[in-house]
C-alpha cells in the first residue's frame, strides 16, 4: 500500500474513515508520536494519538502565526 499524502489522511481522518492512532502511525510524525509515547511511558492509543495530534496542531498552528511576516509584528 502506498504511502498516503498528509492531506488525504486529515481527509480520512475527518470523514471518519480512520482514526488517530492510524493517522498518526501512517504521518510523517509517526517516530514523533512514539518517541513521544515512550517518553511518556505510555502505549500508542487512540487517546493518546489523538492528544498528541491536539497538542501538534496547536503548537504548528502557534508556530505559522508568529512566523507568518504578514501578522504584523514584523512589520
């Protein structure tokens, strides 16, 4: 099977089609996210992909603001 682009996984993801164990194990941040968990001493779930996933997209989210030139502090 083919690897999945990261937009077709957050398609599938939104659709429901699979969950976020599955997003984050078939992502580019897949090492991340089990890295993450043995850090934590804890087991890839579905609770924990999908806590790490919020806690990603915050902090890229945050991350696209700041740098972004147009925000206005760079100006």
């Amino acid at each position: 099977m083919a690897k999945l682009e990261y937009d077709e996984l957050v398609q599938l993801l939104q659709d429901g089609n699979i969950g976020f164990l599955r997003f984050m194990l078939e992502s580019d941040n897949a090492e991340s996210y089990l890295e993450w968990c043995e850090l934590h001493g804890i087991e890839p779930s579905e609770e924990s992909a999908e806590f790490y996933y919020d806690e990603t997209e915050i902090d890229m989210m945050e991350r696209q603001l700041i740098d972004d030139e147009d925000y206005g502090i760079w100006n």
